[in-house]
C-alpha cells in the first residue's frame, strides 16, 4: 500500500504543501528584520565609498545621519521634489530606459559644518560574469576626482571576479578621474594585471577575470555617464 | 558537552542518554569522525575555514540541520514510501537548510555574507543525506537526533581546528584579533593558507594525525 502510485502521489503533494507554507511563513515572518540588515549594510557602504569608517553598526546610523544629505534626482541632473532615495531601488531603476531612471545621490557634508560638501557618493549597478554587481564610487568636491569605491557583487567566482569586493581592487580607483575637461572619459580596468597605469582614466586589471573587469568598465560608464549632467553642473 | 551531564530525563524503556546514547554523541568526535575517517563533506570544510567565525557558524548550522533533518525523517521513516525516500530526505533537508539560511540572513548577517553559498549547500553535504539513510531511517527520533548532533559537531570539531590553522598562519590573526601583533611579533600572512588548497594540505595531515593516534586503516 506504501508503494502504491496513490500513496506516493498524495504524500509528494502533501510533503509539498507542508514544507512550502513552512518557508512562506519563515519569509514572510523575517524579512522586516532581514531589510533592516539590508539597509544598515547600505549605509555603511555608502560610509565606506566616502572613505568614512565607522567602528560598529551604531556608529555608522548616527554618522550617516549627521552627515549624509540624500535626494533622488532625474536622467536631465535636475532635483525630483518629494522623492526619497529610500523609496528608490537601484536594480528597479536599472531594468528601466536610461531617460527614464531615477538616480540617488548622497552628500556628504562636513561634520562640523553641515554647508560644506566634502564628497558625493553615487551608485552604480551593472552586471558581471555571472550576476549582478553594484557599488558606490565617491567622488571629491572637484566632482571629477574618484575619493573610493565600494563594489559587492551577487556571484562573481571567488578568487577571481568576486575580488571586486575587495579593498585591494577598489583601492586603485582612488584619485582617477571621471572627465577631461568637459569629456567623460570614465575609468577602464585594462586586461591583464600587474601594471602600473599613469593615465587617470586607466587602472590595473584583474587575472582571469576580464568579464568581470568588462562589466565593472560597462556599470561605471553607464553610470557616469547618467550623472554627467548633474556632475557638471555641480562643479561650475 | 554541559548537557549530558544533566539528570537524566525518565524514560520508560531507555534512559535517555544512557551509555549508547551518549557514544552516539561522542563517537563522531572521535573514532567515527564524518570528516576525517569517513571522508564525507571535505568540500565545505575547504571552502568555509579561512577565518574561525564563519566556521564556528558554519559548524552550527550544519549541527542543527543533521539533527532536525535526523529527528523528522525519523519520525516520518514509517510514512515514507520507500521508492522515493531519497527525494523525501532532500525536501526535510532543503526545508531547514533553507530556513538556516533566512534565519542567518535575519540575526547573523555578516556571517551570511561570508558563508555565501555555502548555507545552501549544506543541502549536499554528504554528511547529513549520509545519516539519514545509515541511521535515521532505520532508528527511534530520540537516538537519530543525538546521532545528528554528534556528527554535526564531529563535523564542526574539524571544521574549527582547520580554521584555527588558517586564520593563525594565513592572517595571523584568531576571530580577527592580530595575536603576533598583540605579542610584538610582525608576520606577513601566509598566502597559501588563505587559498583551499592550504585547507586541503590542514587537512590532510588532520585525517593523518588522527588516523596515527587511532591506527584506523582503510581496509583493503
């Protein structure tokens, strides 16, 4: 009787059933908590790309709050009244046509004087070998010069393209440069690695990961070149 | 192991940890090792054991998916028909692997950031479909979940020890504290160690050390 096709049949159905709302309600019960953590880690990356680090969770809320201005802008540079960069998810905004995006910025202002900008950090989203990459690059009050770089990924090869998301790799981009003169030139990994480059629109590549190097090139032009009419704005 | 020394609960057959019971949660530490002597679940133990606290969690996770994935099974051996029992034990398994995860995701977030895929993929861990069918479908929910845990921990004993290795020598560092620093000593991190195939060379000479002290030979 065990092994009649009925049996079988009702108890696959049933196993079914059972494991599926089990985990719907995991889902569901967690995930307050679980976009919590997602945000918190946002902030801190945001933190980190400014080349502000903070020593534990608490401390990076309060400095993110003192210290960041955020507003969402459009395609054109120009400030989107009422919109919250919170209400903005980047991988959303990055399946929609270019004119059409919705960009974050972030400040970031001085801690003593909440007028002065000392940074401004923006996202970008693009995609690797495998899936999707993201990251924050900051630039200085110049608006042209990259201060950091935080880059995470979903799955890169570890070893090779995941080392994106290390401070190795993300550490090369500091001091280059987005535009010559009013030209966006972007920053382009090259192929290959070990190689000192003086251009500041060039950094070293990474070993037996180029297509991860080409997605990280492709994110940042596509991304800079969004915020080229914002950036250039800033700056005059 | 604070709680077997705890009074024994009343059992009208068995006590519950009596003297069988009780090997069911220490031989895996030892003579009947899942990793060293039998082989079984090398994979993450090279991938997830560069710093110590990803393997203490990893440790944990695996722990307490062999055992509720032993207790339930158990529970259900005499339900499960027999021609799709393996795809049975993937579901239990999957169900908490899965919710491991999102309970990772919800209270241990950096953790789940280190352990990537490798929560998922406790779901092919040899060690836990291996118990399922050596042991839990043929013994009581009591003595299968005793044998989960003992070989969860089995699992994380050698788990911790590789990592110990590899963070001290690849790092210098134990749960990020820089111990040659803190002692005066400067140490440039040993690559080798931070890359699997150090894991694998720690490991080998755990399996080797073991199998001495125990003169555990493969038979022929």
């Amino acid at each position: 009787m065990k092994n009649s096709l009925g049996y079988i049949v009702g108890y696959s159905c049933l196993l079914t059933v059972v494991c599926g709302v089990v985990l719907a309600l995991a889902a569901v019960g967690l995930k307050d908590k679980q976009d919590a953590n997602i945000a918190l880690e946002k902030k801190q990356n945001i933190l980190l790309a400014a080349g502000i680090k903070a020593k534990d969770k608490v401390e990076a809320v309060a400095t993110y709050e003192k210290q960041v201005v955020s507003y969402v802008i459009n395609a054109e540079g120009k400030k989107i009244e009422g919109k919250k960069v919170e209400d903005v998810a980047i991988a959303d905004e990055y399946k929609k046509p270019e004119k059409e995006r919705l960009l974050p910025v972030y400040e970031i202002t001085n801690a003593q004087d909440k007028s002065k900008i000392e940074s401004v950090v923006v996202p970008v989203y693009g995609f690797g070998l495998w899936n999707n990459i993201s990251g924050f690059v900051s630039l200085q009050a110049d608006m042209n010069t990259i201060k950091g770089a935080k880059f995470d990924h979903v799955g890169e090869t570890p070893g090779l393209g995941a080392r994106i998301a290390s401070e190795e790799i993300q550490n090369r981009y500091i001091g280059k440069k987005l535009f010559d003169g009013d030209k966006l030139m972007s920053v382009v990994m090259q192929k290959g690695e070990g190689i000192k480059y003086d251009s500041p629109y060039q950094v070293d590549g990474m070993s037996g990961a180029t297509i991860t190097g080409k997605g990280l090139n492709n994110m940042l032009t596509n991304y800079f070149g969004l915020y080229s009419k914002y950036l250039k704005a800033k700056k005059s | 192991m604070a709680e077997v020394l705890e009074p024994k609960v009343k059992a009208p057959s068995e006590p519950a940890f009596s003297k069988k019971n009780i090997k069911l949660l220490t031989d895996p530490l030892d003579g009947n090792n899942p990793v060293t002597v039998q082989v079984l679940g090398i994979c993450s133990a090279l991938a997830v054991t560069v710093q110590l606290e990803p393997a203490l969690y990893m440790a944990a996770g695996v722990t307490f998916v062999t055992a509720f994935s032993n207790l339930f099974i158990s529970m259900l051996k005499d339900t499960i028909p027999s021609r799709i029992r393996i795809i049975v034990q993937l579901a239990i398994v999957s169900l908490w692997v899965i919710l491991l995860d999102q309970l990772f995701k919800a209270y241990a977030f950096e953790v789940s950031k280190k352990l990537s895929v490798f929560v998922g993929l406790i779901i092919t861990n040899c060690i836990v479909m291996g118990r399922l069918e050596a042991y839990a479908m043929a013994n009581k929910p009591w003595p299968s979940f005793l044998d989960g845990i003992g070989n969860g921990l089995g699992y994380g004993v050698i788990l911790v020890c590789v990592a110990f290795v590899r963070e001290l020598f690849g790092s210098g560092s134990l749960f990020g504290f820089k111990v040659f620093e803190a002692v005066g000593i400067t140490y440039q991190g040993n690559g080798l160690m931070m890359l699997p195939a150090g894991a694998c060379i720690v490991v080998g000479i755990l399996i080797w050390i073991q199998r001495a002290r125990n003169g555990y030979s493969e038979e022929a």
